[in-house]
C-alpha cells in the first residue's frame, strides 16, 4: 500500500513538472517528462510493485541475497589464493593444461630450428645494433641542432 502511495505521488509530480515545462514552450522535453512520469503508475496498475515490494520486504529474500553474497565472496578468495599460491607457475587448470601439448611433436620442429639459429644471430645483431645504435643519434643531433634545440 505504501509503495503504491509513493509511486502516485512521484507520478504526480512528474506530470505537474511536464505541465510547467510545456508552459516555457519546451514540448518534446515536457513529452520525455510526462512519458517517465507514468511508468511508475503503470508498475502499480500491472503489479510489479506489489511483488517487488512483496520480495523486498521478506527476510528470506535478503537471507537469499546474503548467501549469494557469501558464495561469491568464496569464489574470489578460493581464485585469488590459488593464483598467489602458484607464483610463476602458471594460471591453475590453465597453466597446468598449458604445459602438456596435445600434440607435442608437432611443434617440436620449429622449436628446434629457432634455437638453433638463435644463438649464431646474435652476436651479429649485438654488433650491428651498436653502429647503428650511432648513426640514429648523429641523425637526431642534426635534426635537433637544425631546430635550434
């Protein structure tokens, strides 16, 4: 029965903003008001509200509520334990599903070829990044000397 009273009264309200807003020559915005203001009378004339206001005022419901609350609060801690627990390991199932290929060999080709050629690239790279490493600096010392910084 309150909620009732409360949602008319609001409706009301609403309504006599949207009359005062179509006296300042504001039409659509007064439409928008008028439309928002009769939601809630149509909550109450298709009982929505009564069974709201039934749910929200029984204790079970908020019981219900808590324990929800109380499960998810579980879940996060049992995640956050778990993947503090682990370290660098990996993430739980994930990590553990990660380590064991379903087909182990056919990676294993490529993973072969790239080690092999990785160690005989760098030493090249290591020499060629220091001169180039040199020129890149000269270049952006002639453009900042060009402007004048």
């Amino acid at each position: 029965m309150l909620a009732e009273t409360v949602c008319s009264a609001a409706s009301a309200a609403g309504l006599g903003i949207a009359v005062v807003t179509a006296y300042r020559k504001r039409f659509l915005s007064a439409t928008r008001i008028a439309a928002y203001s009769l939601v809630p009378v149509a909550l109450v004339m298709t009982g929505v509200v009564g069974w709201v206001s039934g749910i929200v005022f029984k204790p079970t419901v908020w019981a219900g509520f808590g324990l929800l609350g109380i499960a998810w609060m579980l879940f996060s801690v049992t995640r956050f334990v778990e993947r503090r627990s682990e370290g660098g390991k990996g993430r739980g199932v994930e990590g553990a599903a990660g380590g064991d290929a379903i087909a182990p060999t056919a990676s294993a080709p490529s993973l072969g070829a790239g080690r092999r050629s990785a160690p005989q690239a760098q030493p090249k790279a290591k020499g060629k990044g220091k001169a180039g490493g040199g020129e890149d600096f000269s270049d952006i010392e002639a453009i900042l000397k060009k402007h004048g910084i």
